[in-house]
C-alpha cells in the first residue's frame, strides 16, 4: 500500500486490533490544490512585493509558559505517523507549538504534483504532564521529524528535525544531535542585531517506495526578505543534503549569511584552565575547516573567548567549508551521557562559483553548554539588489569527518611555559599516508609577539606528528598565529590557524 490516500489510511502496523485501528488518530488533510516548484517561486516573489508582517506567535493557556521539561512531555503518537505501516521508506511526527518553539507552520503532503495541508488536532499527541490546549483551539505546528531505518532496517530512526525560524538539523549512521544549519541568516553580529529569517510553510513529497531520497520544500518569510526552498535528502552513512535557495530581497540585502552553521564550542585543552569540570573537553565541534578556492586546507581550532570574536577569511570561489567534530574517541570527552565522540560535522559544498566574499567565523563567550556559541557561514562580498531574484545552491554533508590526503590536524593543545613569561603551543597531525619526519619542515608566523623554539617531532604513542612552539607576546593582547608543515617546498599540512588573547 502506498501513496498518500494509503498512508493516511492506515497508521501503524502496531495498531493489531481492528478495534485498536479504529480509534487511532490521523491526520486529516485540505483538500488537494495544485503545487510545484514553479508555483512556489512565484509564490515566493509576490510575497516579497507585500508588506512584512509580524507572525502572531500568541499561545493559549500555559502553552508559552511551560519549560523545556513540560515542553518535551509532548510526544507526537507513534500510530499516527505519517506512511507508518505502509512501504514509504520514510515517517514523519509532527511537533507541538509551545516553550519557545512559538512560530507557527503549516505543513502539506505532495504527491503526483497536488498538494493537501495537514490539519491540526489535539488527538495527535500526548500530553503527559504538560497543559492541555483547549479543545476547540487551532494552536498548529512548529516543526516535523523525519525517521528512517539509518542504524538498523527494523529500527525507525529520527535523522533530521525541521523546528524553529529557518533552523534544521540532522545525523547520519551512529551519530547524535549536535550542531544545527539554518536556511539563511541575516546581520549576524550587526550592531542593529540579528534578524532570523523563518521557514512559515513546508511541503514534503511522497517519496516512492524504493527511493532513499526524499524532498521538502520550504517557504521562507523575513522583513528583508522572501525565499522558495528545495531540500533533496538522502539519510545514510552520511545524510547528504541538496539545498537550491532562491531568494527575493524585499530590501538591499547586505549581511547575508549563507549556509550558515551553529554550534557549541566550550573547552579542550586550549583553555581547560577556566573550567572545574570532571570531563577533560566539552563541544558539539572543535574546528573550523575550509578548502579555499585556490586549494588550500585550512584549519581554525574553536575558541570560547573572554569577548565576543568575528574572524573573516577572504576567498574567491570556495570549495568548502564546514564545522568539524574531529574528537571521536570517548576518553576525549569521559561523558556518558552528552557523548559528545558521536555528534556529527557538517560540512558545506558549493554548487557553483559563488565568486568573492568571506567564510566568517563567529564566537561567542559562554560558561555553559546549553547554548550554541559559534557560527560559521559565507558572507557574498557584495549586498543583493532589491527586488532582483538571486539563486545559491550547496550540498550539506552530516558526517563523521571531511578526508584529504594531507596531515590533518586531530589535537591542539595551549598552555604557559615554566617561567610563566610565554605560551607554548602543540599540534598534534595525522595522515593515513604519514610521510617520514626529516623530509618535513616547520612553518610557523605570528601577527604580533615572536615566536621562538619551533620544534616537530614524530609521537612514537600513537603515530601523529607533533608540532610545538613557543609565543613570547611582550606586552601584545592579540596575536593570529599560522603554522604549516611543508616537505620540498610544498604543503604537507592542512594551513592551522590560531587567534590567541590575553584575556
């Protein structure tokens, strides 16, 4: 049985008893109304001629008041997720509007090019201990899941959540909930503030039986702008994303982020002092990774700084960006519980020449591991003109770590001297094809203070190649520090990039 007339027809194969089949809730659709990418661009652009207007985020009852406890009692039924119980490869649940997940959207079910919208109703979830909305109230949606056999072919695995303004995430095969993508952002860090673009309404398309691949369209809504989004997603190993993003600036639209990424950095052993923690580092990721459009591999360690950090790194036409979970064993982290080994990279490709702007790196301080910290994105060098339709396409790839044939930087290490008058750093660097330690040589540069006692040496423990140096600053309170290890001239290394502060 399939298609949706069959999936909503039938909830679970859980569901044994006729009786038991009969009293499950389903969800009731509009009826059907022609879709199509087309239809959506159009869509996308007459809204962008329209005045922005204010979502009424207003909840009833003590919908909007419950905490993040009471808010995670509200479970969507397993008997009435969508295709459950048919030969659909994928299910979706739905998710309750409440704590701060207040933005409501509607979301539809695409097949064979028409479109039916999902109606609301209380009988969908269970409500545990938090409050019960009022029986006639239409309070809506603020996001879906998708589940899929990732880990097991008996098991329906939660791979990717669509909830909150344009935010997203996703796993692949193993892994665990950690960083989050976002469709856009907008004047990041800019003194006016941020302004969060949010996704209002979703299509998702029937997949067919034997695809692993399914497609979301989303419709994007903010004061400088509309957008029409297409996501095609493959889970697996790796989830592998195809994101096509046209937008129609309502304004000159400057300070735009793309594909932006945002994260969780707390400490490692760059700045274990500041912490009293039985674990010896906390991150959902641990490093900026870019390959430029030239070709080179850069790595920038994560920082929780004393004051707020934006790093920009000019490229012409990039070939890759992303942020990495290179820390993959348990005793880096000794948590039982956040198992932090397990959260994915994301990684961003290009479809394209995207031309001239800046990979930009945002970090944030904080002093606890509930909040997202880091922000990473590509800023276009120049503004989009209003009222001019502009396309990007990229790839995102949710995996374990980007490979390349050159020394990989797994550690990086801080710490003062004996003499307490310098810092000392160490970079740790792995490659499956390590190249024997006298044909390399040591590269290290500092924008401000010297650098003294570069030394590189082979760890005999496990198989890395390690290289140190010292920073004198004097009386500097910034330093960009950059090292690399070359053989014959040409580059070894991945390019390490390192920001270092007084404070």
């Amino acid at each position: 049985m399939s298609g949706l007339p069959a999936a909503l027809a039938v909830a679970s194969a859980a569901l044994r008893s006729p009786a038991a089949f009969a009293q499950a809730p389903l969800p009731l659709l509009d009826d059907p109304v022609p879709f199509s990418r087309d239809w959506l661009l159009e869509t996308a652009q007459a809204l962008s001629a329209e005045a922005y207007r204010e979502p009424n985020n207003a909840l009833p009852g003590d919908l909007g008041d419950m905490g993040y406890d009471l808010y995670r009692d509200i479970r969507y039924r397993p008997e009435a997720r969508i295709w459950a119980g048919t030969e659909m490869p994928f299910t979706v649940d739905l998710f309750h509007r409440g704590f701060i997940y207040r933005d409501r959207v509607d979301i539809a079910l695409v097949e064979n090019g028409e479109a039916r919208r999902i109606h609301y109703t209380p009988e969908l979830f269970d409500f545990g201990k938090a409050p019960q909305p009022p029986a006639d109230a239409d309070v809506g949606f603020s996001g879906f899941r998708l589940r899929h056999p990732i880990n097991a072919p008996d098991v329906w695995d939660e791979f990717l959540v669509f909830q909150g303004a344009s935010y997203f995430r996703a796993v692949g095969q193993g892994q665990v909930y950690g960083l989050s993508a976002r469709g856009l952002a907008i004047k990041t860090a800019a003194p006016e503030g941020e302004e969060f673009p949010r996704f209002t309404r979703f299509w998702i398309e029937a997949p067919g039986p034997q695809t692993r691949e399914i497609t979301i369209h989303a419709l994007l809504d903010s004061p400088s702008t509309t957008g029409a989004y297409r996501f095609v997603i493959q889970p697996g190993v790796e989830t592998v994303m195809e994101v096509e993003g046209t937008l129609y600036p309502r304004t000159e639209l400057g300070g735009l982020g793309l594909a932006p990424l945002s994260s969780m950095f707390l400490f490692d052993a760059t700045n274990r002092f500041r912490f009293d923690d039985f674990r010896p580092a906390v991150h959902d990721s641990n490093g900026l990774l870019m390959l430029t459009g030239n070709g080179e591999w850069l790595w920038r360690p994560l920082a929780n700084p004393a004051e707020l950090q934006l790093s920009a790194f000019r490229d012409q036409a990039p070939r890759g960006f992303g942020l990495m979970q290179r820390a993959r064993s348990f005793d880096r982290f000794q948590d039982l519980e956040a198992r932090y080994e397990r959260r994915p990279s994301v990684w961003v490709e290009p479809l394209g020449d995207w031309g001239p702007g800046h990979v930009v790196l945002l970090e944030i301080p904080v002093d606890m591991e509930i909040h997202d910290n880091v922000t990473a994105f590509w800023r276009p060098a120049d503004p989009l003109p209003q009222g001019e339709p502009w396309t990007c396409r990229y790839r995102l790839r949710w995996l374990q770590n980007v490979e390349h044939e050159l020394l990989a930087a797994t550690a990086s290490r801080s710490g003062l001297t004996m003499n307490q008058n310098r810092r000392i750093f160490a970079v740790d660097f792995k490659s499956p094809n390590l190249p024997p330690i006298d044909t390399l040589t040591l590269e290290v540069g500092a924008s401000a203070g010297e650098v003294v006692h570069p030394v590189l040496q082979q760890n005999p423990n496990d198989g890395t190649i390690r290289a140190s140096f010292q920073l004198d600053p004097g009386n500097e309170a910034l330093s960009e520090l950059r090292l690399r290890i070359t053989a014959d001239g040409k580059p070894a290394s991945e390019t390490w990039l390192y920001r270092w502060t007084r404070r």
